[in-house]
C-alpha cells in the first residue's frame, strides 16, 4: 500500500536518514521512537507534506514523490484535531464532501449515518469549543472517514485523553480497522497502544528506522538493546557466552550463569531480554523447579501499577517480576522477603553483538 524507499529529507537542524519501510493494504501500522525521532515527520511525508530529498515514495505500486497531498487519497488526523471553530459537528464531518461539490444537505444527509456510527449524534449542532477532549476527536475521525479515504494517518490520537477516554477511543480504533479494512497507520510513544492496536510496526530513532515487523516480533524479539529499552523489555542483561552445546548456550552475567538458545559462540558477548511476565516469582525453596535458570533473591522494591505490581528482586543480578497486586497482597510479599525466580530458557530473548 504504502512503501519508502531509501527515503532522506531534513527539516532545520533534524533529518530521515535512508528510511525504507513497507505498509501493506489493511495494516494497523505504528510508527514509534521517543519525542523528537521523527514520527509526524514520517508520517506528514507519507501524506505529502514534506518532498524527500533522496528515495521515492510509493502508493499502490506506483510512485507519488512529487505527487500533492490532495491527490492521495490520504487522510491525516493531528492531535489537536484541527476542527473549524466555526462550523457544527455535523458540518465539520461533512466539509470534505461539500469541497467535493456536494451540496450542505445532501452532505449532511451522507454524515448521518458516521454520526451514529461513532456514537456523536447527540452533539451534531454543536461547536468544537463546547466539547470534551473525547468528543473532539470523535469528530476529528469522522470527518477523516467520510470522504472513505483507503489510508488514514493519525498523529498521537490518544496523547490529550483521560484513561476512560483512551479506552472508548481504543475500542473505536479497533472497530474501524476491523469493519472498514482501512489501512491506518499511527504514530506514538506508547507501547500499551502498540500491544492493542498494532499489526505491524516501525521503530524510529534520532531519524533512523532502527526495527520494522510484526508488531509482536519487534515488541518481543528486538533487534538491539536500544529498541529492547523503549519497547519496554523490563530486564536487559549484558553478558558473554562461556559455553554453546548445539544452540544451547550458557551465558555469564556478572558472575551468574543464564542458560538461553542462540548461536552465539562461546566468547561472544549478547545482551539477554527478557519479559518481566515471563519471569516467574515464588516463596519457598527454588531448588524444586525444573525450571534451568531457577535462583534465589531477595525483593528489594514493589512499584504498583493499577491492578499489577513490579517487583524488584536482587538475584546477584537485578530482575524484575510482575505480578497481580491480588497475588503480592496473598503472598505477603514486602521488600526484604526471600523469593525465587524462574525463567525459562526459551523466554530469554538473545541480541548478538
């Protein structure tokens, strides 16, 4: 659907160095990286905002480089919303119909339906100033939509939103992808958003695509150690090889041994991710499990997180596990109290080098 192709520009001081991705028709593609790595930059460019200085941009197959933004076919939806102060919801959602030529009835007429469709019906008369922040982008999608663009671009849709709000907009989100098939490409900072919503993602970075794939591959599976940081892999170990046996390796970290599968030879040094729900915590003698890398530790924090707490755990090494508050509270756990951890060695993710 959409693909860059060793795309470079800049913008002031910042530039997209050599980007090359691929979205394919009815992705729900993320763009993500830290504030200021260039995410509106690519996705702005995506829609034609910007003209790249080297590579070709294209749209079902074809080059559209140099092509408008207005013969795209794209929509594009910005955090602030960008309504018309001045205008209704109702003709607000319709004012891309009526640049077409439709006349202010009949485009009210074709924006009925949107309304109800996105639950905005009760507020159709009224202006943007008068609405939540909820409401607000509600109309925002709406209007995106009603022209039934093939691609639609949001910029951070959920930044501006109250918890409650992000949820309903979640379930909005997931319903239009999966009843319309459209091809929606977003950009965020959140990993939580890129769990529910992602089919496929890029990780951008200082201007450089440093992963692209599979929403899960690349939030499970990263590529290095500074993609496993942002996605938010809560244990990254650095460590050597001291021994591999067919794929079947031990690895030495800080002292501690870690067995893992990954053909790094014996000498080479990794980082080890591993997924703090992958890490499992109990009370009691480790020396039970048939788990391979069973240790014994000692809590040394508890960070609560609504219904599920981090707990830190000195092993030698620092580990993190995470538990229901539930099962934190039963098992009268506190800083200090003994615990084992058990991770198996098909959880531990290996980056070479």
């Amino acid at each position: 659907m959409i693909a860059f192709d060793h795309i470079s520009l800049s913008l002031g001081t910042f530039s997209l160095k050599d980007v090359s991705l691929t979205i394919n028709r009815g992705d729900y593609y993320f763009i993500v990286g830290p504030s200021g790595a260039g995410k509106t930059v690519l996705l702005e460019a995506i829609a034609g905002l910007h003209r790249p200085e080297r590579g070709r941009v294209l749209l079902r197959g074809e080059e559209i480089t140099a092509l408008p933004p207005e013969k795209r076919g794209i929509a594009l939806v910005y955090q602030d919303y960008s309504l018309f102060p001045h205008m209704t919801v109702i003709d607000n959602v319709g004012y891309g119909l009526r640049m077409r030529g439709m006349g202010k009835r009949e485009a009210r007429g074709e924006v009925a339906g949107l309304l109800e469709e996105f639950g905005i019906s009760y507020i159709a008369d009224r202006y943007p100033a008068t609405l939540s922040g909820g409401e607000q982008q509600r109309v925002a999608l709406a209007r995106a939509v009603a022209g039934k663009p093939d691609i639609l671009l949001l910029d951070e849709p959920l930044s501006a939103l109250d918890p409650v709000t992000q949820e309903k907009f979640i379930h909005d989100l997931q319903r239009l992808h999966r009843e319309n098939g459209i091809t929606i490409v977003q950009v965020s900072h959140s990993r939580r958003e890129a769990h529910l919503l992602a089919t496929r993602m890029a990780v951008i970075i200082d201007g450089t695509l440093v992963d692209e794939g599979r929403a899960d591959v690349v939030l499970n599976t990263p590529r290095s150690r500074q993609v496993a940081t942002f996605v938010g892999i809560e244990n990254i170990l650095d460590g050597r090889v001291a021994a591999n046996d067919g794929g079947h390796a031990t690895v030495d970290v800080g002292g501690h041994a870690f067995e893992a599968v990954t053909d790094a030879a014996a000498g080479e040094e990794v980082t080890l991710c591993i997924r703090a729900d992958d890490v499992v915590l109990g009370v009691g003698d480790g020396r039970r499990s048939s788990t391979r890398n069973t240790m014994a530790g000692t809590i040394t924090r508890i960070v609560e997180n609504g219904p599920v707490a981090e707990v830190k755990v000195n092993c030698g090494v620092d580990l993190t596990a995470v538990l229901t508050r539930r099962s934190v509270q039963d098992l009268h756990l506190a800083p200090g109290t003994p615990v084992t951890l058990s991770i198996k060695v098909t959880a531990i993710h290996v980056i070479r080098g």
